[in-house]
C-alpha cells in the first residue's frame, strides 16, 4: 500500500459489491489515482489512472487470516502509455 500511495496522488478504493460467506469475504473495488510517482516502472505522467479489481480474504479470530488481491494491471500500463506485454 505504501508504494501505491506513493506512486498515486488522492488514491481512492471503491468497493461496488461485497459478498460474505461464512469466513470468506469477496470485494469488486474500482481503483483511482494520479500518477505522481514511479509505478510500473514508468515515470510520473500526471494522468489519473483508474482500473477495476477483485480482493479475496478469508477471516480467523475477526482477522484477515488470508488476502488475495487481483487488479488489471495491464489497464493501468496503457492508460499511462505503456505496453500492456511488459512485466511489473
């Protein structure tokens, strides 16, 4: 989170839908920010980038026991000019 927030200036999550099944907990999030910093390897655009992602968590004792975060990172590589292809 550190690197994100270093990298994008008035970063927001935004959590469209949220499921709950017993101990397992789903979150559809929109991502936004304005690239201020080195992300992706590319340097500061000043564009605002914005992309969809899913996170995952599994919750023990009341807590987040395991996370697993997905994103559209080739979304953001081309919104900021880059070749969706190249490695993060």
């Amino acid at each position: 989170m550190r690197t994100i927030h270093a990298a994008l200036g008035a970063y927001t999550r935004t959590i469209d839908d949220f499921v709950v099944t017993g101990d397992s907990v789903a979150a559809r999030m929109t991502f936004e920010g304005r690239h201020r910093g080195d992300f992706f390897g590319m340097a500061p655009a000043g564009k605002t980038v914005r992309w969809a992602g899913a996170s995952f968590f599994r919750m023990a004792e009341d807590r987040i026991a395991e996370l697993w975060v997905l994103g559209d990172a080739d979304s953001v590589k081309q919104q900021l000019g880059g070749d969706a292809s190249d490695s993060f």
